[in-house]
C-alpha cells in the first residue's frame, strides 16, 4: 500500500499525519504498509513492515474526535506530563508519547507487551502480536484460572514499574499463547491523583469478568493491598 492510498482513511489520516508517516518512511523506521488492522476510536491500527521485513503494528491517533478536554485533566495528573499544553495538537502527541513511554517502561520490566519501536507524532510503532492474523482479543477467546493468574501478576508488575495501565479490559488483552496487554494510552504514573482509583478499577475489571465465567478469583481490596505494599516497599 502507498503511502498516498492512505487517504481513503479520512477521518483518522490527515495530511499532517501522512507528513509524519513519510517521514517514518524516509528515515527508513517503515518499509512498508500492508493495509488496516482494526479502526477503533482514538485510534486505527496499521499492519506494516519495519526495514528488516518484520511486520509492526502502526497505531495511529485521531486528530480529531477525541475527547481532548479529557486526555488533558488526566495527562496533567500525570508528573511527567504535567507541563503540557492544552492545544489538541499538543494533548494527542503527548497522549501517543506517553503510550510510547508506557510500553518501554513495561517491556523493559518484563511485561507481557508489544515491544515499542518508536513514537513520532501521533504514530506509534510497536511490535506486531499474532502470527499470520493478528492475535485474538481475550474477550473472543476461552480463558480460565491460568490466564487470570497470568494477568493478576501482570497488574502488579505494571504497578511495580510505576504505571497503572487505567484501561485493563479483555478488550485490551490479546491472546498469543499467553495474553498480551495492549493500549497503554491511559497509562498513568502510580503517583498520579487518579492512580489509585484507576488500579482498583483495572482489578475489577478483571475479576468482574473471570467471575462471569466463573473462575475463582481473589477479592479486588485483597489484590489491591498486595499490590501496594509490594510496590511502596
Ligand atoms: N501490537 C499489536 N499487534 C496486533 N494487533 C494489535 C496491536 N495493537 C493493537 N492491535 C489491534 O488493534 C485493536 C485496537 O488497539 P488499541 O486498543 O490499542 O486501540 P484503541 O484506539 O483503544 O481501539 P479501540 O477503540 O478498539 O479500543 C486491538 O484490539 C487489536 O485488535
Ligand atoms: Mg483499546
């Protein structure tokens, strides 16, 4: 796919969109463009080639049709985003870097997460997570104690790391062998004023939904408490 084909996306590439993603081009970081994951609400995701031939994952954000004022109170929340700008422009770009930072943050500390690339913009790139298709949501999969375990200790290595990820679903969760947390974008710092509100909320989520299928969990105080001792320790 040429770079120019992407237009028929209108409404989630602009043309300063397309400039940043020239210029991923340019530099060499894209070679290649294969065509749409999956068009969601802030964000459409690319399937695409790095320079080696391997296939990444293209997140692109919206520059439009978010809820800006939103992303603003939650970023400024956030120390080390709490100088920025409140221009859309300036809110979405941080909004990408930070999901950017995020993943590093994570991945470095042994996450079980797409492996960042780059950030310009508001494009990001990040390893892709599938084989020949991209890895299923957890939500259209069956999953059981095993995988509740897996991402109860992932929750708490997020939180070791400094982050909550604020937005834990299992829509946010793909399955490739083992489940794989995506969309770091709300990601905040655990000193964040929403930090903890946002941690009970991302357990919750969780339990809600193995209960639901009625695999035994732990009480969500209970996981919560866990978690923050071991992380003021
Ligand atoms: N690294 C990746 N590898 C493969 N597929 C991915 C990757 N990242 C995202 N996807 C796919 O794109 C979808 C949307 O990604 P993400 O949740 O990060 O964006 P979003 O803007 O929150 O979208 P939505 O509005 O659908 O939640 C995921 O559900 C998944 O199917
Ligand atoms: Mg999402």
């Amino acid at each position: 796919m040429k770079v120019d084909e992407l237009k028929v996306y209108r409404g989630l590439i602009d043309n300063r969109t397309l400039m940043t993603l020239y210029s991923l081009f340019n530099k060499g970081i894209i070679s290649e463009i294969i065509g749409i994951i999956k068009e969601g609400k802030e964000s459409g995701i690319f399937l695409g080639k790095d320079k080696n031939g391997d296939k990444i994952a293209i997140k692109v954000y919206r520059t439009v049709a978010s809820d800006f004022k939103k992303m603003w109170k939650y970023l400024i929340a956030d120390n080390r985003f709490s100088k920025i700008r409140k221009d859309k422009t300036s809110i979405i770009y941080s909004w990408c870097l930070r999901e950017f930072r995020n993943l590093s943050i994570c991945f470095n500390n042994g996450v079980s997460c797409p492996k960042p690339i780059y950030a310009k913009n508001n494009v990001l790139l990040m390893s892709f997570i599938g084989d020949d298709n991209p890895a299923g949501r957890m939500i259209d999969t069956l999953v059981g104690k095993k995988e509740y375990d897996f991402i109860i200790k992932q929750i708490a290595k997020i939180a070791k790391s400094g982050i909550v990820h604020g937005d834990l679903s299992p829509y946010n969760i793909l399955m490739h062998k083992k489940p794989v947390i995506i969309d770091f974008s709300h990601g905040t710092s655990i000193k964040s004023i929403f930090a903890d509100e946002m941690l009970k909320k991302d357990i919750q989520n969780i339990n809600s939904y193995f209960n639901k299928l009625g695999t035994s969990t732990v009480d969500t105080d209970r996981v919560y408490e866990k978690i923050i001792t071991k992380v003021k320790k």
